[in-house]
C-alpha cells in the first residue's frame, strides 16, 4: 500500500476522519467533542464494588456505569502501583521520578481480587475500552504512556522492541539504544515506526512522556477520585501519532483551527510531512469532494458488492457477527474451482476492509462458497491473513472448518461504527403511499394559477421532471401554450434529471424557488 489520505471533517459537535488507502475507503473514526472516555486516558478511580464470582471490581471513574476492572487486567505491578498512587496523596512521595522508590512484589496470576484491591481504594487506571453499548468502560492498571516511537511504562525494567521489525541487528540497536535512555524504574516498549531513529530523536520524545508523568504525580498530590489525570490526544493527533508513515501522501482538513493544531503536531513530529498537509476551501463539503460520502453510502448497510457482481451479506447477533459470500452472476453451474476461488479470494478483501472500516469486534463467522480443492482452501487462508495485516487491531485467524467457515476474533476497544443508509423515499416521504400522478398536472396549474395572481410581475420557471417536461411540451398547442393564452404571461419550463417524478418547483428570475408550503 503506497497511497494513504487522511481526509478530516470537523463540525462543531463532532470530528469525522476517513482513512482512504489508494482511494478506498478502509477506516472511519468518528470522536464527539464532548466525549470524556477515550482510550488510553489515565484517572485516579475508586474501588466501589469487589465482585469475587467474577474476580473484577467496579471502579467509580466519573462515568455514570462503574468501570470494570478485571484480576488479569491488574498487571504485574499493582502493589507498586497502588503504594506510589497512595505515597503520592498523602504527600510522602515527593517526586514523579522512580530512582529511590522500592518496588513491591509482583503479583501472582492466578489470584483473587479481594486479596490485593479493598472496597473505597483509591486506584490509577487507564480505559482500555470505551463504553460499549450498555457496559461501563474497561479498565486496566498496567499504565503506559504512548508516544510516536516509544511507550513509558512506569514500575518496570524491561525494554522490548516491535515484533515488525525484521532485522535482527535493528533489533538489537534499538534494545541498547532504550536500554541506556530509560529512567530508572521505567520500561520501555519501541514501536515499529522507531526503526532507523537516533537516540537524539528518541530521547527528546523520552522527555516529553516523562513531563507527562510529571503532570499525573502534581494532580495527585491535590485531587480526589474520581479524577482525569491525563487525556490521551484528540483521536486526530493519535491516529496521526500511530498511523503517520512514510507511505502517507495527503492529510486534508475543513477546519482553520484544527489545520492549525495538526500543523503544529507534524512540525513536532515529522517537519518533513508539512507539505502534506491541505487546508480544503471550496463550496462542496469536504467529504463529498473526495468522494467519502459516496462510499460511505456504498460500503455501509447490510450487503457489499464487489467488482465482479459476487456480494457479501454481513448480519450481527448479540453473541457474533455473520458473513454469507454469495456468487451472484459470477459462478454458474459448471463453473471451474478456479473461478469459485477467485470469487472468494475477492470477498476476503473486501471483508477484511469492512471489519477495519466499521471496526467490527468479537466473534466473526464468515461462509464462503464451498471449494473441493485443499490447495484453494489453504491459499484462501493465507489470503485473508495477508489482506488483514495491516489492521491494527489484535486479531485471530482461524482455518476454514470441514463446513467451509472460516472464525475470527477481532479486538474490540469501541463501539462499533454504524451508518444508517436508508432514506427516506422522497416520494412518499416514508409512509408508503403517493399522490395519484393523474393529479399532478391539476397540483402544478392550481399553484400556477396562485403565483400568477399574488405575483403579478414575478417571471416564472417551472422545473419539473423530464418525463413531465415532455409532456408540457407535447402537442401543437402545448400545456405550456396554452397557460400563456389563459394568463398572457410567458411560463419558462425546465427538465431537472435529479427531481422525482411527482416532484416540481417554482423559480423567479434570479433562480430562487418560491416555496408554496
């Protein structure tokens, strides 16, 4: 993938950001400007309810759902965690840096909540996923602070590079290279986007978390839970922290104030990316001129059409999600396994598109059309976990069964993306009946003759359908005629392609539609 287009429409309520991958569509994210869960931001919580049946506890972080804080969720370091937070509020930590603080030990897995957390503690957390449907936000205690090329992991000691980067003497640089920069009490995690980075680079980013850390540790030594400590970045900036490649060739945006800010960011970050940045004018909206709308239009909604005719029908239940891949014209009877494959290699595409563009999380069940061929089963496999590799979120590939289903898990930390994209029939306006099109010639003379009375000197253009236009316009003595013979005034008649076919407008001289409702 050597195109990418990060096309931003922000509004005053919300920020909608496209993703677009040689001119597809691959990724929607859509962030309320009032939204205060947001994954990756850090609160100090409160223990309001342990619950041993589940080993998780609800803790209280200012949602109106108690957040859900689960044993495996707690990390390693929670008792270090728990006596920093605690030294911190009442003043016997005075500083955010690591170097004199003695660790405690770590936690054991396989133990109970109710031996390490108590009801009305107070507790650092981070959301590790937003409030989805009726359930509070997820909670984890292992904290991080994420950066473009680093994450700070405070309570630890280890430095671990990115599984993506292949070469091994990389590798092993960047390990060195973490390994002499880290503060002391801190771990490191270097991400993929670190490769061929100086230390100079790396370590002015250091800093900039460690001042992060700075400000988390001077809220706690005067706040009461619940509390935000630190918001992760406007889901703009962080997709741009995580996704900003040398691969990205346009970054367009609607909003001064916001091309402005992302300005600043890339200047921060990536100086040589400025030119890449697009500040969109023009009288068309933002998403229409690059074509968004369009394909928002074609790619959400219950079924998918590909390119050859075959489609894919995607249905969700409370436990999964559902994927039938059906031939449509492509394959008839008698046709090769050849051309059944290629049907299904074409779908995984498109489904592994539409599992990235409406972030579909849980379990996915997908049907594709039985193929005899083992070969072709192996290769529709290894197709699919290709066209899924470059989606960030975690997930889980399983073979096609002895039934032909193919199982995936996909990570899950939003809500899923949904957009209605039914209309209203503008016909009927949605109740199912219309007006006698027999009437329609007396609807348009009885409001002809109203606007011929009550505005005596107003030029009058009358834009209808073209199958009404030809009608008007039939005949000797033609409808249109014959209105000028009845009022001695000139009615201009237009055919408009768009309209429906009951569906017609008055215009004066200067194009303005006279409304008569």
């Amino acid at each position: 993938m050597n195109n990418k287009e990060l096309i931003i429409n922000a509004a005053p309520s919300e920020v909608e950001i496209a993703l677009l991958e040689d001119g597809k569509l691959a990724e929607m994210h859509h962030q309320k400007t009032n939204n205060n869960f947001t994954v990756g931001d850090i609160f100090l919580g409160k223990v309001k309810k342990l619950m041993p049946g589940l080993n998780a506890a609800f803790i209280d972080i200012g949602h109106k759902k108690d957040a859900f804080l689960h044993y495996t969720d707690l990390g390693p370091p929670l008792r270090s965690l728990l006596k920093y937070t605690n030294n911190t509020i009442n003043g016997s930590q005075n500083t955010h840096l690591l170097d004199n603080f003695k660790q405690e030990p770590e936690i054991v897995k396989s133990g109970k909540i109710d031996q390490v957390l108590s009801k009305g503690q107070l507790v650092l957390v981070q959301i590790l996923k937003e409030p989805i449907s009726t359930k509070g936000p997820r909670l984890s205690c292992e904290v991080t602070i994420p950066g473009r090329y680093l994450i700070l992991a405070p309570f630890s000691d280890r430095v671990s590079v990115s599984k993506k980067i292949a070469s091994a003497d990389e590798r092993k640089r960047l390990q060195m290279l973490g390994e002499s920069i880290r503060p002391k009490g801190f771990g490191l995690i270097i991400r993929t986007v670190a490769e061929g980075k100086k230390v100079a680079e790396l370590h002015e980013e250091m800093i900039d978390m460690m001042e992060q850390w700075q400000s988390i540790f001077k809220q706690l030594k005067s706040g009461s839970a619940p509390l935000k400590l630190l918001s992760e970045l406007d889901k703009t900036s962080s997709i741009l922290r995580d996704l900003l490649t040398d691969s990205f060739n346009r970054i367009v945006v609607n909003d001064k104030e916001f091309y402005n800010s992302i300005k600043t960011y890339l200047q921060n970050i990536a100086p040589e990316k400025l030119d890449i940045l697009v500040f969109h004018k023009g009288t068309r909206t933002i998403f229409d001129h690059y074509g968004v709308t369009r394909q928002i239009k074609a790619s959400f909604g219950k079924t998918a059409t590909l390119n050859s005719g075959a489609y894919v029908i995607i249905e969700n239940t409370e436990a999964m999600h559902v994927i039938d891949v059906n031939s449509g014209h492509k394959v008839t009877t008698g046709n090769t396994d050849d051309a059944i494959y290629s049907v299904n290699v074409e779908a995984a595409e498109e489904i592994a598109r539409q599992l990235r563009l409406r972030d579909i999380g849980g379990l996915i069940v997908i049907d594709f059309i039985d193929m005899k061929n083992n070969q072709h089963k192996q290769a529709l496999v290894q197709a699919m976990t290709e066209y899924m590799a470059k989606d960030r979120a975690q997930h889980t590939i399983l073979p096609l069964s002895k039934f032909g289903l193919m199982q995936i898990t996909r990570q899950r930390v939003r809500p899923e993306i949904s957009v209605n994209t039914a209309e209203v029939c503008p016909t009927c306006n949605g109740n199912g009946v219309v007006q006698p099109s027999s009437l329609l010639i007396d609807d348009i003379e009885r409001d002809l003759e109203f606007l011929m009375v009550n505005n005596p000197k107003t030029k009058l253009k009358l834009k209808v359908h073209p199958f009404i236009f030809a009608f008007l316009k039939r005949g000797l003595v033609s409808r249109q005629m014959k209105w000028y013979m009845k009022y001695y005034r000139w009615t201009s008649v237009f055919e408009e392609g768009s309209y429906f076919l009951n569906e017609y407008r008055f215009f004066d001289e200067n194009d303005d539609e006279i409304r008569l409702n």
